[in-house]
C-alpha cells in the first residue's frame, strides 16, 4: 500500500496561512484599541492633574478653561475613535472565528482520510500477515 497522502494538504497550508494573517490583524486591532484607551486615561489624568492656584487671575482661568475645553474635545474624538477601534476589531475577530472554523474543517478532513487509510492499510496487513501464516503452515 502507498504512503497516506492528503489531497487538501496545499489547501490546508493556505487555510493555516489565511488563520495566522487573521491574527496578526486581530493583534493590530487590539493594539489600536489599547492605545487609544491609553490615550484616553492620559488626556484624563492630564485634566485631573491640572488645577488652578488661588493666587490665579483672570487669565490663568481663562487659560485654565481652554485647556479644559480642549482636553474635554480630545477625549471625546478619543473615545468615538474607540468605538470605531472597537467595531474593527470584533469584526476582525469575527473573520478570525471563521478562519478558524475552516482549519478545523480541514484538519478533520485530514484525520478521517487518515483513520480511513490506517484501517484500510491494518486490514491489508492482516490479510498479508494471515496468508504468511498460511504459506508457513501448508509447506
């Protein structure tokens, strides 16, 4: 009998190709979503940090009020770029459920044909074994 060989195997190698790209996105997208998280408690720490003397004037307030506002703005485009961060990544994470789904599939694949070919190949070695066993006995 001839050595197991699987049919699938290139499509196999493409489908674990396609899984391992997969995760290399999930990974950025993650690493998008963590850093603009951190920008986020940054710019939150920044305003929390931040206060007013009470030697303070008219323009130190005023100054103090902008940076408020602009630091408030910054969060804010910062936690909508969050969401969309967010979005991409579960939608990542679900192509990467599905790449896993059809490795699966193949690898399945593999093991049926191979546990066909390993009964198939058992039985031909029963049956040569059995007539060795015959040849020996008759003689």
């Amino acid at each position: 009998m001839k050595a197991f060989s699987f049919r699938l195997e290139q499509v196999k190698r493409w489908r674990e190709t396609e899984l391992s790209l997969q995760e290399s996105r999930v990974a950025a997208a993650a690493a998008q979503v963590a850093e603009i998280r951190r920008a986020i408690e940054a710019r939150r720490r920044e305003l929390d940090a931040a206060r007013v003397t009470g030697n303070a004037d008219g323009a130190d307030l005023r100054a103090y009020a902008d940076f408020r506002q602009r630091t408030e703005a910054r969060i804010r485009d910062l936690e909508g770029q969050a969401v969309v961060a967010q979005r991409t990544l579960a939608t990542e994470m679900n192509r990467l459920v599905e790449a896993n789904r059809k490795v699966k599939l193949i690898e399945n694949l593999k093991q049926r044909a191979q546990s066909a070919w390993t009964r198939e190949f058992d039985r031909e070695l029963s049956a040569f074994a059995d007539e060795a066993f015959l040849n020996r006995y008759n003689r």
